[in-house]
C-alpha cells in the first residue's frame, strides 16, 4: 500500500458543467493520517535523491499502518501537484479545450511549494541522466532506477544464484548500507557460502548490457 496524502479521488472528480449546475462535485480532503508520510517522503527524498532508498525508508517507518510503497510509486506520488494544492482533474465537455484541469485549492497544501520544486528539480535532474544517449549507465544509478531487487520482482523468471554451486535457495542474512546503496547479505542453505546483491561487477555487467539493448531499441 502507498502512502495518498488525501481522501477522495484526483483525477476522477466530476466537474459541474455550469455554474446551475445541481451536481455537487466529489472533491478530495488531505488524510490527516498520512500528512506527516507525505511531508517526510518529499524530505526524505530531498534529502538522499533516491527513490528506492525513500520507498523502503516510508516501509520502516510506516510499515505497521499498512504503507509500503514501491519505488514506482514513490516517483509518482513525488510528482503530483496535489500535494500543493493544485490538483488536476479529468473533464469530458465539449467547451474545454484541455481535458486535464489545473484547479487551486490551498486547503490541499500538504508540502510547501518551495519544497515542491525542490524535488522537481530533482527528479528533472535525474531524467536527464537516464536520457542521456551519449553517457555509460553508472551502476550506482542502475540501483536506483530499478531498485536493489527491482529485476528480482518484475521477472519471475529471474532468480539470484548462489556464487559457488549454482542453487537458488538463498536465505537473506543482514542488510550493509553502502553510501546510497542498501547491500543484502545472503546465505546459500546448500553450501553456506555467502554472498551479496548487488555487487559492483555485477552491476556493471548489468548496465553494459542494458545499454546495449537500449541501443538496439533506437536503431529499431
């Protein structure tokens, strides 16, 4: 579960197509249960520039009112201006031109704007290192954008093996924060032999590999 911030539904709420319009529309309220979440998610995040380091830092210290957002979710829930009262709703009339409106409403403010932008830039900053055609994917930035155990999750096929004799049946063994990256220590219940995810070589593998691909992808 991820952490909202606000009760009801941005982007989904109605618009009345006249001022005589009868419909009241269903408007959203900021949770007051999870205004402290999104303050600290946006501080958080400010603070260390990495998405899966603020979703499992949100886990720790939330977990046990059912938030634990993934590193998608983090980005996405970084980047909606709702969080500043300036929700965006989806209007289906044939008298405007934009179906997606901007509305203020400042009792929706949960982080200030100044803290918002922050994080904009941020997270612009970080796209245009992942864009960048011409440049080699760091490992470190490789974590970050699909998350330590990111290819683990999104391919069930993938499956991390032991080192020395090849089996899959790992046992986590204690976690080493290694600057911006959290190391997970693991145990091969067949030989013992520990080992670590990620790892430095690995990694490089990984992004060599990755950059690769991309690039058959462009010239597709």
């Amino acid at each position: 579960m991820s952490c909202q911030g606000h009760s009801g539904s941005e982007d989904s709420s109605p618009l009345p197509e006249s001022d005589d319009d009868d419909t009241s529309p269903t408007w959203i309220t900021p949770d007051p249960d999870q205004v402290d979440v999104v303050r600290d998610m946006f501080e958080h995040f400010l603070e260390h520039q990495n998405y899966q380091r603020t979703a499992d830092h949100l886990a720790e210290q939330y977990g046990h009112r059912g938030i634990r957002p993934t590193r998608g979710q983090v980005s996405n829930l970084l980047q909606r201006p709702v969080y500043i009262g300036k929700p965006t709703m989806n209007v289906d009339s044939s008298r405007v031109d934009d179906k997606k409106v901007v509305v203020d409403d400042a009792d929706l403010a949960i982080v200030d704007e100044q803290l918002y932008t922050r994080v904009q830039n941020v997270i612009a900053a970080k796209t245009r290192t992942y864009s960048q055609t011409n440049e080699t994917v760091e490992p470190t930035d490789f974590v970050d954008l699909i998350g330590i155990d990111g290819l683990v999750n999104v391919a069930p096929n993938l499956q991390l093996h032991c080192p020395a004799c090849g089996s899959v049946d790992l046992v986590k063994n204690g976690v080493k924060q290694t600057g911006e990256i959290s190391v997970q220590n693991y145990q091969c219940n067949e030989c013992d032999r520990q080992s670590k995810w990620p790892d430095y070589r690995t990694l490089q593998g990984i992004a060599k590999e990755l950059e690769q691909f991309l690039e058959e992808m462009r010239d597709e």
